[in-house]
C-alpha cells in the first residue's frame, strides 16, 4: 500500500503566562525506584529535601535543572525537566506533585509524567544518557488499520527525533507535530530528551524508543520513556495543547542552517517523494 501524502509540522507554540492547562492531565506515566547501594540516613533525606527545593524552584522557572545536594555518602545529583509547551503554572504543578508522591528511600529514581520528569539518583548520572530502563504504555481506542498507523506514526517520530536532536531545535531537545492518517484522522506526537545530553545521545535514546517492538501495538494513545528521552502519541488533538499556524512552504529548499544552541530561528521546506516536511518560524517564549 502506497503512503498517503503527508505534511509533517514541527511546532514551538506560544503559551501566554496565564494561560493553564488542566490540572487533571497529571497522571504518572510510570516511577522506577532502585534500592541498590541505599544509605538513607537522616542526612540523606536532608539533602533529598534540599535537592527537591532546587529543582522545584529553578526548574518551574526555566523548565530544566539539574542540582546536587550534600557529600560524600549523602550527596545527591537530580534533574527535573517539563515540556516546554506548557505553562510554568503547569511546570511546577508538575513537578510538586512528582515530588510528593516520590519514594524518599529510593537511592535511585525517576518518574515521568506527561509534563515534566523527577529523577535522582546518589550517582552522578548528569550529562550521561541512559536508556536502560525503558518504560511502554499504551491507552485509547484500537487502531482499525494498524499497519498504516505504524507506518505514518514510524515516520512522524522519525523526523520529530531528527529536529528535537539537532541544533533546529534550540537547544530544548523538543519537537511536537502531526502527520495525516486519512481523511479524518491525523496522528499527533512529541518527543523530548533531557537537555544535560548530546545531540547524539538524544538521537540515540529517542530511536531506541521509537523502534522498539512495544512503542507501538493497537491502541491509538502510547506513552513510552526512559530516563532520559520520551516519546508520546495520541490521535487527539489537544494532547499537544497547540493552537499554532504552519507556514507556507518557501519556493525552494534553503542552504543548511545552524543556530546557536540557546536561540532561534527559521526553518525551511525539505521535500523528498510525497512526504513534505514544513518547519514554522520558532517563536517561543519559555513558560510565559
């Protein structure tokens, strides 16, 4: 069978600072807590308390952290990170509720949610990607012609990966966007990496999800994670909480463009076959 054509849309969207969303779309996706090599002094959780203040107070305003809390034995290394088309309201709701229902006597932990991820460890994990832990879940509807839907949603995730692991993505390893399924159906998806790895690392991680047998069975909404990369689908549109125009596609494919890791800029058209890949102007405004 032939694919359908597709347009594909890389989308930075801009969120107002009062704009929230809802509080119900909190749930955890999964938490793995590993007991090995545990000292959990009264120190210990004295520095995990710490920690979760740094990563809560920093991480709500700039939507990623990484912090160390206390030595030796009880030192503690933690990341948080949301997704940075959501709210800073949301961000650190977020991140509160991962903090609270997080298991303190855990020397190794992560939990992800479908807004922002907790993870801490007592080894220093920062700048190291890890995949180790691979965590599918899947929810929603079954998917009355699977093989067309692996093969759009293969497709989508691929070029989400490319431009989240790449300089075009501004340094937040994030890209979200939409390929059609038929005429009145579209697959929309997300992906993102914690901004403490490579470029490499995050393409690494991100391929290793989204080519594993279980990213993707018969159910039209899937989540899957790891430590430090996760990958998410839904054939609803308001699971990317996006209200964003795509642009019209310039005349001609443009010279390769690198941006600096920290800023924006424009993107152009690549045209291979029937598949159209379209990158927007990234106009973007951290959490408001």
């Amino acid at each position: 069978m032939m694919a359908l054509p597709l347009t594909i849309f890389f989308l930075l969207p801009i969120l107002s600072a009062g704009q929230v969303l809802p509080s119900d779309a909190l749930p955890p996706i999964d938490s793995v807590c590993s007991l090995i090599k545990c000292n959990a002094s009264i120190t210990y959780q004295q520095n995990l308390n710490q920690l979760f203040l740094y990563l809560h107070a920093n991480a709500s305003l700039s939507g990623f952290h990484t912090a160390t809390a206390g030595q030796g034995r009880d030192q503690i290394y933690g990341l948080a990170l949301c997704r940075p088309d959501i709210p800073r309201s949301n961000c650190s709701e977020c991140i509160l509720q991962a903090i609270e229902v997080s298991n303190r006597t855990c020397c190794s932990y992560y939990s992800w949610y479908d807004y922002c991820l907790l993870r801490y460890s007592t080894e220093n994990f920062i700048g190291e990607m890890n995949n180790t832990v691979t965590i599918f879940s899947e929810s929603g509807s079954l998917v009355p012609e699977p093989a067309l839907f692996k093969q759009q949603l293969m497709l989508l995730m691929a070029n989400l990966s490319s431009f989240a692991a790449s300089n075009a993505s501004g340094g937040l390893m994030f890209a979200t966007g939409d390929i059609r399924l038929n005429a009145s159906n579209n697959i929309y998806g997300l992906v993102m990496c914690t901004r403490d790895i490579s470029f490499d690392g995050c393409r690494i991680c991100l391929r290793g999800l989204i080519f594993h047998a279980n990213f993707f069975t018969r159910l039209s909404d899937g989540r899957s994670v790891t430590q430090s990369c996760g990958a998410m689908y839904s054939i609803d549109p308001s699971f990317l909480h996006l209200n964003v125009a795509a642009a019209p596609p310039p005349a001609a494919p443009p010279s390769a463009h690198h941006s600096p890791k920290e800023t924006s800029g424009t993107q152009g058209l690549m045209s291979k076959g029937n598949i159209i890949v379209a990158i927007i102007v990234i106009s973007y405004l951290i959490f408001g």
